[in-house]
C-alpha cells in the first residue's frame, strides 16, 4: 500500500524540491500540495492523507499550530531549515524530522520508517500530547490558534483571547462577544500557551492575565475574576493562591 | 531612630568605657570622681555632636566626590572629638569648681583613637569597593563578549542560510545558471556580514548593495509574495553608517510584516537634513497592536540594533517604532551625519 502523502512548505523551491525527491519513490503518492497552514489544515481534513510532510516555520499558522487546529493529525515528519528548539522536542519524543537541505537518501529513510511505523499502526496522535508539552517546556509557546468554522478557518492571534473554558467536552474560546470552540482538551491548549500571559484560573477555566481587571473575594476562600469585557469567572481557593504569587497582590 | 546598637552604646558601654577611663586616670591623679566625670561628660558630648554631624553635615556632604566627602567627614569626626573632649572637661570643670588639666593629656590619646578607628574603617570600605568594581568591570567585558557573539548569531540567521541552501539544492536541478548567481549572492552576503564587523563604519551604498543582495535571496523563496520599494536618494549615498544596521530590521520586517496570506509589502527610504540621515523601513503587516515586548524575535533585533546605535552615536541617535499609514510598521533611524 502506497503512502498517500501531502506536502506542505511556504516557499515554492521547497516544494518543488520536495516533489522532485520523492517522485521515484514507490512507497508514496502525493495527495497534494500546501502552501500554508491554513491550506495544510483544510487540505489534510478534505484528503485525509496517511503522511504530512509538514514544514515549521510558514507564515500565519505555523507546522505545530496546524497539528493543533486537526481533530485527528495523521503522521508526521517535520521538516526545518533551523529551530533548535523544536528539534529537542522531536528528539525527546522520538519523532521522525527533516533538516534542510536533506539528501535523497535522508529523505528515503524516513519514507521508509514512516510505512513500517505506520503499518504497525503505531498512532502518531498518541505522541502529539506529550510533543506540546515539550515544545512549552523549550518555552516554544503558541502565538496563533486555528479555529475550524463551518465555511472557513480562523486564526486567531493568542493575544486576542479573552479567556478559555472547557464547556461539555469542548474548549471554548471566548474574544470580545464571540465564542469559538476548538475541537482539543484544555490541557493540549494550556500546554502550548505561555504561562506568564494565560494563567489556569478553575479546574476548567485559563484566563488572559492581560484582561483580569479585579480580583472579587467569594466564598470560602474563592474569588471571582472580573475581565476588562465584563466577563466573570471562578478563581478557585488553591489557583488563587497561585495568582496571589504571580501578581504579589 | 535609635537603632538597638545606639541603645547599648548610650546606656552600657559608654558608661563602662566612663568608667573604665575614670579608674585610670584616677590611679594616676588620684580623684576617681572627677576622672569619671569627665570621662562621662566627654563621652556624652562627643555622642552629642557625633549625633548632629550626621544629622547636618552628611546630607550636604553626600553629593561631593568621594574622596573628599570620607576626608570631610573624618576631619569633622577628629574634631567633634576634641571639642567634645574640651567641652566635657569644662563642664566637669564647672561642676567641681575646679580644672583638672593633667585629664587632657589623658583623654586626647582617645580623641585620637575614635577617628583613627574611623580612618581604618573607611580604607578597608574603599578597598573592598575597588575590588568590587574591578571584578564587575571584568563581569561586564565577558558580558559585552557574548552581547557581540549573539549580535553576530542573530544578523547571520540560520534558518535564512539553511532555507538559501535548500533554494540552492533545488536550482542545482532545475535552473543551474540561477543556482550559480544564488550561491554569488550568498558568498556576498556572508562575506559582507563577516568581515564588515571589524569595521565601525561604511558608506550607506554598500549597506544598501548588501541588504539588496538579501533581498534578492528572500526573493527566491518568498516568490511572488514579496514586493520591495527602494527609494534611496542620491546624496545619501556617501553617508557613513554602522555595518550591518538594517539587516535585522528588515528581517523583522520580513517576518512580523506578513499580511494575512503572507504577503510582504516592504518598503526602504532614505533621506537627508541638514543633521540628520534618515532611513525609513515601512511594512504593511498587520502592525504593533500590542507593546514590542510581545513580539519577542521583533525586541531582539530592535534592542540590537538600538544598543548599537548608542555605542556608535551616544545620545545624537534616533529610534522611532511607530505605526505605518495606511497599516504595518515603520521603523525610522536617524544617524547624524558627517560624524562617524
């Protein structure tokens, strides 16, 4: 069985380089080609490729928030010219990456270990949870996420992001009136945020500090958040605790 | 007010210290009462105008140079000691209706003593700052060293050689002729980036021949997506500038100036006053809604191109982030010109 594989990278000479390389390849069939994330993410849901060759560093959306916009990612090989600190996360989690320019046969190699891994169905998605960890511990935070609406993708700047909350099973982003709900657990999310800017404020709960206005006493040792677009919410006893640190309130 | 040291010194060793001088001197002269006395008054007194030095005198004296302030203050400290000495033999004089002169020769030895102590104590507080400071000057050189070697690290981008390499590989195959003036171009740049280092300065023209170069190699990747408008006047071609001064601003401009499909619309201006080199780096992004803090790659290269500048330039430099019309960011440098 052929890898149906996509290709995505922002810059044509990649692309067109990419393809060249694979072309004589018998275990791939390329599904297509994207030239930016939010074209990456609508094309991987449209032709649900078994491998993406994903470059990092694309305009807008980035490789790792395009993995973060999927329900299901499909497997992966990362391809970068230069972060060291993504290649520390894809070392410590032993996830296959390309480093530009790769030779023809780097490239064969990791073609080759993609089909066995992925005939032994070991599943690439079990491995995004703890690669967000470790890009947030290279303090590699998000700066943009991808929200799937019916006839479009959204990106939306973090900075926007009043505050977060886990509602039935989703995650609910809230910004200004709006309410956007991303298809991941609030854990992957808070995983990818940086903690000096977006603090968990309840169990199910993550607040922009830039938006906390007053900080309102409630009951037995709770407060209530009040956010700069009249929003409320729950500050429980032991998170409060934690902000009384961060804020020296 | 009092610190608990003031405290003890006022209520037990002064007085012990009284009395110690009075069973002393009062061996010697043979009037215990008396020697006690003035020891007591003296060392009152002298506590009394200790106190009103450091009430009055070292708040005026704070702003002087330091030498001369420790030797101020040392002078006074000698003589609040020998008026304090005199005035509390005057007073025990007045008390017991009688002078004791063979006292002074006595207390004076002490009147010595106290600022001696001083003297010792001020010498040891130099030295130890003088090694303070040299050691922090030695801290501050290998801090400049690293601030050097990361400036050098952050014009010469990686991801920029190892995404040009990655062009390279592909026109190799496919347009050799363009492999051939991309690798040219790449020589160039690195050429420039390395050796221009050295240099405290170079004419405006070859700053701009070098970021044209990178560019064009921008260029290549970026394809359609990026536009560029030079408009360089031609009297600013001369002008002395620091090496390496625009790259990382228009790098950033590369970067953070990207509108929503990623699109670059950069534009670079120069122009001269009558002091002033103005050059002006214009980008259509989506612009700096937030503080450039928020924006870490963009601070990084602001901050190194700013503390450049000021080493260059000291105050006779401009740096002006603001926002472009009709959107994006401008960032404008102002270089005096004629100077180096």
């Amino acid at each position: 069985m052929k890898l149906r594989t996509l290709i995505v990278d922002d810059e044509a000479p990649a692309r067109e380089r990419l393809r060249r390389l694979l072309a004589g390849n018998e275990l791939i069939e390329l599904v297509g080609e994207a030239k930016d994330g939010v074209e990456a993410v609508e094309m991987i849901e449209e032709t649900s490729p078994d491998l993406v060759l994903l470059d990092i560093q694309m305009p807008v959306l980035d490789g790792f928030g395009v993995i973060e916009a999927l329900r299901e990612p499909p497997a992966i090989i990362f391809v970068t010219a230069y972060d060291e600190y993504a290649i520390r996360a894809f070392e410590v989690n032993a996830l296959d990456y390309l480093l530009k320019p790769f030779s023809q046969e780097r490239l064969n190699k990791a073609m080759e270990r993609a089909q066995e891994e992925l005939s032994t169905g070991q599943e690439f998605a079990d491995r995004i949870g703890p690669l967000l960890e470790s890009l947030r511990e290279e303090k590699r935070y998000t700066e943009r996420v991808a929200v799937r609406e019916p006839d479009r993708i959204l990106v939306l700047d973090v900075e926007e992001i009043d505050w977060i909350e886990a509602r039935q099973g989703q995650v609910v982003v809230h910004v200004g009136q709006e309410e956007h709900v991303l298809a991941r657990t609030l854990a992957d999310l808070e995983a990818r945020l940086d903690p000096t800017l977006f603090f968990r404020a309840h169990r199910s709960v993550i607040v922009n500090l830039d938006r906390v206005k007053e900080i309102i006493p409630w009951f037995a040792g709770s407060h209530k958040l009040r956010l700069t677009t009249g929003a409320e919410v729950d500050l429980s006893r032991s998170r409060g605790k934690a902000l009384r640190e961060t804020l020296g309130w | 007010m009092l610190s608990r040291d003031d405290v003890k010194r006022l209520l037990v060793w002064n007085p012990l210290g009284a009395l110690a001088f009075g069973l002393i001197a009062g061996y010697f002269t043979g009037d215990f009462r008396y020697s006690f006395a003035a020891g007591l008054c003296a060392i009152y007194m002298i506590e009394v105008l200790m106190a009103l030095l450091q009430r009055f005198l070292r708040p005026r004296i704070q702003e002087l140079p330091r030498l001369r302030k420790v030797l101020i203050d040392i002078g006074a400290s000698f003589l609040s000691h020998f008026i304090g000495i005199f005035v509390g033999l005057t007073l025990t004089a007045l008390l017991f209706g009688y002078f004791s002169i063979a006292l002074i020769f006595y207390l004076l030895p002490w009147a010595l003593m106290a600022p001696a102590f001083h003297t010792v104590q001020y010498a040891r507080m130099f030295y130890r700052e003088l090694r303070e400071t040299e050691l922090q000057e030695e801290r501050l050189k290998a801090l400049a060293a690293e601030a050097e070697l990361k400036a050098l690290k952050a014009q010469i981008n990686p991801h920029f050689l190892f995404n040009t390499l990655n062009t390279i590989a592909h026109l190799t195959r496919t347009d050799p002729p363009r492999a051939e003036r991309t690798v040219e171009k790449l020589a160039d740049i690195f050429r420039y980036a390395l050796f221009s280092m050295e240099k405290d300065s170079v004419p405006l023209q070859e700053e701009l021949g070098f970021i044209q170069a990178y560019l064009d190699l921008e260029k290549e990747r970026f394809g359609d997506r990026l536009q560029v408008n030079l408009s360089i006047a031609r009297d600013t071609h001369s002008i002395s500038v620091p090496p390496l001064i625009l790259q990382p601003l228009v790098e950033n401009a590369l970067q953070h100036g990207q509108g929503p499909q990623g699109e670059v619309e950069l534009e670079l201006a120069t122009s001269l006053s009558d002091d002033f080199l103005e050059i002006a780096i214009k980008d259509q992004g989506p612009g700096m809604q937030t503080i450039v803090a928020k924006q870490p790659g963009r601070g990084i290269g602001l901050r190194n191109v700013r503390e450049r500048l000021e080493r260059t330039y000291g105050e006779q430099y401009g740096l002006e982030i603001g926002p472009n019309e009709p959107r994006g960011t401008k960032v404008v440098i102002s270089i005096p010109r004629g100077q180096r």
